[in-house]
C-alpha cells in the first residue's frame, strides 16, 4: 500500500512540477475500509525492519512522509474531519 501511494506522490509532484515549476504540500491521506485491523503503521519507514541503530544511519536517505489514516470501522469519520481542519 505503501509503495502505491509512493507512486501517487511522486506522480501528483511531477505534474506540479511540470505546469508550474514549483511544487505544494501533499498531504496523503488513507480510508482504510478493510476487513481486517489496519496494520501497516503511520509512516513509510514503518515498512521496513530496521534495528534502531540502522534506522539512525539511514534515515536521512529514506523518504518518511507521514499517512493520515481514516480508518472507517473504528472512527466518526465526521470527527475526524472536523479534527484536521486549519
């Protein structure tokens, strides 16, 4: 799921890029509607099994963005909503 919303990312930046030459904050978000509990973390770096010492080193050279997850069997989705509005 990960490495999928990687690609939307890069994607959605190169277009930015590409009419603009200047690019804006993405912020990614997830509505999680499966059946099982949602697992995979919050952030990139969740996906990869590091031991903290190489976690140190490497995550300068990592991409780590952060996903805002709606996880809609467990949440008001309204709630959350109004939770993440400026």
């Amino acid at each position: 799921m990960y490495i999928q919303l990687l690609g939307y990312l890069t994607e959605i930046y190169q277009n930015q890029y590409k009419n603009v030459e200047s690019i804006s904050i993405v912020i990614p978000f997830v509505f999680y509607h499966g059946e099982k509990e949602w697992k995979l973390g919050n952030r990139f770096l969740d996906q990869f099994v590091l031991t903290n010492q190489e976690i140190d080193i490497l995550k300068e050279f990592m991409p780590n963005f952060k996903i805002d997850l709606f996880d809609l069997k467990t949440i008001e989705l309204k709630d959350k909503l109004e939770s993440i509005i400026f």
